[in-house]
C-alpha cells in the first residue's frame, strides 16, 4: 500500500511540473482573431433644425425660470437652463426662448414687446417677474413668470438686453403705425377726389335737366 501511494505523489509531481508540449497553445482569455465585424445598421448624420437658424443672439445665459399656478397659487419651477433673447435677421423681431437643459425642452418662448414689463421678485436683485403671451407648449397662453440668476450681474446684463430690445421693438411699432396712417390719409384723399370727380356741379344738372324738358314738350 505504501508502495502504491508513492507511485500515485511521483505521478501527479511529474504531471505537475512537466511543460506543455512543443506545438500545444495555452489559451488565457479570449483569443483576438484580428476579424472586423460591421454594424448590422449604418447611422447617417441627420441636420437638426431648431428654429434659430434665421436668428441673431443677443443674450444667452444660465436661469432658473419659475411659472405662477394660478390654481394652486404658487410658484412652480419650470425648469433650468439657457435662456436666451434671439432677433430675427429680416424681421428684426426679438423673442425669448428657454430650453431646459438635457432634455432641451422649451420651457419659455414669447415675443420681447413692450407690454412685457420686467419687475424685481420681492425686492430680489436676481430676480425678474413679467407677464408674456407664451408659445412653448404649443398655444398662446397668458403667463406670469419669474427668472431667477446666479448673480446680480448676470440679472442686471439681461434687463439691459431685454429693455434695449423693448425700445428697438416699439420704435418699429410706431414707426409702422405712422406709416399705417398716412397711408390711410392718402388713401382718404384719393377717395374724396375720385367721389368729387364723379358727381356733376349743381348748375351742371339744372341745365341738364332743363335741356331734357325742353326737348320731350317740342
């Protein structure tokens, strides 16, 4: 018995610590066969219109923008992000819009006109409150919002922009509505000399009439 359990260690020390054979492959791991496979599906670039092609920006800063509930009466946060005030290159319309960051969901988006006054938030000097008539969920809605900034800086730069494109705005306004009304002077008066052209002086007609009488007794 002795004699076998000593064959059995010699056997297993032999197998132990005899190398692999010339021509065997240790394998650790996966082995790299250096093959290339191709996607099932090829993804081509797709250009990604966002509407502020057409636009200059004015402004473009990080905000915090809050909506008033009406219902509920409170403030509810609308989202954080980039707000910024864009001026059409032909129209010269200036709007604001506001996207939500990662998402890039439009949280603000109306007109810059002067009806949209900017107010301080409870005597904040990073804060603004105004009422617009917003478009970002897709339908004119009369909003009360407040902006609040990281700094009174930042806040005071955006009432300069806003303010500054107020004015541009309403001078076009009334520009506009002076030319509006002298074009409807003008037209007014080509009317009242069309109307004079056409109706007959009052001595005209008498003798017109006369001459007709005349000629039905003869």
């Amino acid at each position: 018995m002795a004699g076998d359990d000593e064959k059995e260690v010699r056997v297993v020390e032999e197998a132990t610590s005899s190398e692999p054979a010339e021509g065997s492959e240790e394998v650790h791991g996966e082995e790299d066969t250096g093959a290339q496979i191709a996607p099932i599906v090829k993804l081509e670039e797709v250009a990604i219109s966002t509407g502020e092609e057409n636009e200059d920006v004015l402004l473009d800063m990080k905000a915090k923008l809050y909506r008033f509930d009406k219902e509920g009466t409170q403030w509810k946060e609308r989202g954080v992000g980039q707000v910024k005030i864009l001026e059409h290159k032909s129209t010269k319309k200036v709007r604001l819009l506001m996207r939500q960051n990662r998402t890039l969901k439009i949280c603000a988006n109306h007109m810059v006109t002067a009806a949209t006054q900017l107010q301080e938030h409870a005597g904040s000097d990073k804060s603004w409150v105004w009422h617009a008539k917003d478009y970002s969920d897709g339908e004119l809605k009369e909003e009360l919002f407040a902006m609040r900034f990281g700094s009174v800086e930042s806040a005071q730069k955006f009432k300069d922009v806003y303010e500054a494109a107020q004015e541009n705005s309403s001078g076009k306004t009334e520009e506009k509505n002076e030319e509006a009304d002298e074009t409807a002077d003008l037209l007014d008066k080509l009317k009242v000399e069309s109307k004079s052209e056409e109706t007959p002086a009052p001595e005209e007609t008498k003798t017109e009439v006369k001459e007709a009488t005349e000629s039905k007794t003869e």
